[in-house]
C-alpha cells in the first residue's frame, strides 16, 4: 500500500474535518475502553501476567535466532515448510511462486497485517491470481478498496448505513428489496457471500498471533472462525508472520493469551484460538496437502540491539491506540500506512523510514497512556522520544524547531539566564494579556494559537513560587 505518513498533518485536518468519521470514532471508548477495564479489573495477576510476557519476549528476542531455528525445525518435522524472506518483495515472490505451483486463481486470507505491510493483495491482483478477504471488517474494507483504520477493528471508522451500501453495490446477485436494516442481517449476508469463496479457494493464507518453537506451530486468534476455514479447506494454507511472532513453548504462549484478548476486546480469551501444526496427516479428517510458512524481517532484524528493540515485543492487542488520545480525534488513517496510533509511531519509521515517518512520533500528547495499558509494557513514549531525537539530529523537522529547540537549550543550560529571562517574560505577558486573560494571537507562537487561545501567565513562574513556599514552609506546590 501507498504510504501517506509524510502528509500526516494534511490527513489530520481532514480526518478532524470528518463528522461521519468523529462519530464512528466516539464508539472506541465504549467498545474497546471501558470493556478492558471490565476485564482486567476481574484478573487479580493481570500485572504479573504482564511482568512474565515481558520477560519471555525479551528472552526470545535475546536468542531469537536459536527460537527461529528451532521453529523451522519442528514445522519441517510436521510435514511443512518455512521460507525466509528478508524484505517485502521477497515475501510477495515466494507467496507468488506458492499460488502458481498449486494452479491458484482464488486466495481466501484470513485478517493479517503482515500482508498489509507487504502490500500482498495488491500484488496478486496485478499478477492475476484473485485474494478475498474473509474477516468481516477486512471483507468490508476490500469492498471499499481501503486499508485498516484499526489493526484489530478495520472497518472502526464507517457506520452501518456505509456498510450497506457497499453490500447492496457489490452483492448485485442477491434481491434488491432485501432487509439490511439491521446489523446481524449484514453478517448473514457476508456469510452468504463469503461461504462459496471458502469453498472455491485454492490456497489459503493466514497471517500468525504466535509461532510456537517448541511444536512448529502457527496460532491464529479470530473471533469469526473465518481463519479456521481459510486454512482447513484449501489444499494449501500459507502462514505470513513476522521473524518477532516466535515464543518458545505453549507454557509461554498460554500466559500471553491471557494478556491479548483482554487488552484487545475485553473478553477473557477470544472466540476461536487456533493452533495449526504441519499438513494433512493420513489419518486428519481435514487440513491441507501443503503447509508452507512466510518468515518475513523487513526491517525487523535491524531493531535488535537498539533502543527500538523493545517494540518487538508488541502483540498487535491494539490497547494503545484505543487510549491514544490522538487516535480518538484523527483514526488511523490520517497516520498513513498500515500500524496506526502509538504503536504505528514507532513502528512505522523504523519499518518505512523516519524520512517518511517522522511527523508520527510528534503526534503524541505524551499523556503515557499507550505505556500504562500496554500488556507487554512497551516504553512507547521513550521511542518517540529517541525518534524525535534523531529527526532533530538529521535535521528533517522544520528549521524553526530546530533553532528554536537550540535557544531553549542555551537557556536551559544556564540557569541564572534561564531565571532572568523567565522572570522578565512572565510579568511582561501577564501584563499585556491580563484583559482577556488568553492570546489569541502570539509570536513564535503560531502553532497553538492557530487552533486554541494560549492561556496567559499570572506574573510569576513556578520556579519563583517554588522558592517562596520553600521559605516560608508552605505546602508543596
């Protein structure tokens, strides 16, 4: 997919400038929200749980070669096969060279963001070969030809009259007078529509939650069961993962996924967790002839060992964004690419390019949020703050922050002229805005009162009114 990350501030001001999008987006709060508070509330050891997900996938991530390793093994040992793919194009050829050795001209996919980031649907309509998504959210959003809002609700932006139009303008076949009034008719007639592509596929392609070194096997956390179908009925399934997917044993993957629904959808486990493990053994009822698995870096590998290495440990539970104050207001299509929100801020430069990404890590209020409901406790400020640092460094932000940070910082280093200069300021804005109490217009300024008044000063800083409680024993400010 085309990355729009570098006109993040014109996808703003649009998506700001949205009123059907503003009120889709007001349903996060009571649909991700306060359902995650519910859950967690009721699980006493939801912090330990945290403390040893985290400490297994810094493990992992530590020895991830020898887990990888280990993994290929175990899939080969079940009848399977792994690729590896260093980067997006690899991934798309291999994928490519699976479809045209099995005659494939229909793909059905269950949800997989790793084939977003690739860019894999595009690519295979190009070279001929039809992919039909089979998660309703992704469903809805092939039919409109976008890409995810949300990585575990797609379609979080659009409402149920959207949702109907698009049906009744691609299901042309299904009478024109029927009743899609309500929700759960339009889940009836996806399943209508969707249940004869299940059964056409020639291969199908599941992204992973979790690849198990211990036993080779690929999980798949849905809550439609659309993933079980895409890759039991095919005579081929393909699993997309991420080289950072891999957990050691199902001990560990047991405690995970009591982190992962309940972050995600505040449900204890979600509907269907799925663990599929080799092809078809003679005695199986189901399952497919071929089991091939994508392992794909794109960029990843080069995280390891760096300040960003902690992001690596993401479960893609979406927690993040659904408390991101800055995903409230814009959604994820204004970030431009396929992970939206903090962790998007993140990712996406050191996936895409901080040339290309650079305006995301900026588009945080740093209320730490993201980092206070994250079940993996990812330090998610921090790494936009090391982003922001080396977008200053590489002088790609505007010269006037630049400068401007630089004078800040000679104040800042000094702190007798920082207190002069300070002390002069305030009573000087105090007074000229004591009328109205607020600027509406500011020099150096532009950027806030552009928008909002900047409130003005009472006279004295805080570093004043400090000193003067610590003399006279006052009580803390």
């Amino acid at each position: 997919m085309q990355i729009t990350s570098p006109a993040f501030k014109e996808n703003a001001r649009g998506a700001l400038a949205d009123p059907q999008l503003q009120r889709a987006l007001g349903h996060v709060r009571s649909g991700f929200i306060d359902k995650r508070k519910v859950a967690v509330d009721a699980l006493p050891e939801f912090d330990a749980l945290r403390e040893s997900a985290r400490a297994i996938k810094d493990h992992t991530l530590t020895h991830l070669d020898l887990y990888l390793e280990a993994y290929e093994r175990k899939v080969e040992e079940a009848g399977g096969r792994v690729h590896w793919a260093e980067t997006a194009e690899d991934a798309r050829a291999i994928i490519l060279d699976i479809c045209r050795a099995s005659g494939a001209r229909t793909v059905t996919k269950g949800k997989s963001m790793i084939t977003e980031e690739i860019g894999l649907n595009a690519f295979l309509e190009k070279e001929g070969i039809r992919p039909v998504e089979t998660d309703l959210g992704e469903y809805i959003i092939q039919l409109r030809n976008e890409h995810p809002s949300h990585i575990i609700a797609p379609a979080v932006h659009l409402n149920r009259d959207q949702v109907e139009t698009d049906f009744r303008h691609a299901h042309t076949h299904l009478p024109e007078e029927r009743d899609l009034s309500e929700p759960v008719a339009l889940l009836g007639e996806a399943r209508e529509v969707l249940r004869s592509q299940f059964l056409a596929a020639d291969v199908g392609i599941t992204g992973a939650n979790f690849l198990v070194a211990e036993t080779g096997s690929s999980v798949i956390v849905t809550n439609e069961g659309n993933g079980d179908l895409t890759q039991t009925l095919p005579k081929v399934h393909v699993v997309v993962a991420s080289i950072e997917k891999v957990v050691p044993t199902l001990e560990d993957l047991s405690q995970i996924l009591r982190l992962l629904a309940r972050s995600a959808t505040g449900q204890e486990m979600s509907v269907y967790t799925t663990l599929s493990t080799g092809s078809r053994r003679p005695n199986d009822p189901d399952g497919p002839e071929e089991y091939h698995v994508v392992l794909i870096d794109n960029g990843r590998s080069a995280m390891l060992g760096t300040e960003f290495q902690e992001m690596l440990r993401c479960i893609r539970c979406g927690a993040c964004m659904n408390h991101c104050p800055v995903y409230h207001a814009v959604g994820g299509h204004a970030y431009g690419w396929v992970y939206p929100g903090p962790m998007g801020a993140v990712l996406t430069p050191a996936l895409a390019g901080l040339d290309k990404a650079g305006h995301l890590p900026n588009a945080s209020t740093f209320c730490g949020r993201c980092e206070a409901v994250c079940p993996m406790k990812i330090p998610l400020p921090k790494m936009m703050r090391h982003w922001r640092e080396r977008e200053f460094e590489r002088a790609l932000n505007p010269a006037v922050d630049r400068y401007g940070i630089k004078v800040w910082a000679m104040f800042a280093r000094r702190p007798r002229l920082y207190r002069l200069a300070t002390s002069l300021a305030m009573p000087a804005l105090a007074l000229v805005g004591r009328r109205k109490g607020a600027f509406r217009r500011l020099p150096l300024a532009s950027g806030w009162t552009q928008y909002r008044d900047l409130p003005a000063p009472e006279g004295r800083t805080f570093m004043q009114q400090w000193r003067d409680r610590s003399v006279s024993g006052g009580a803390e400010i």
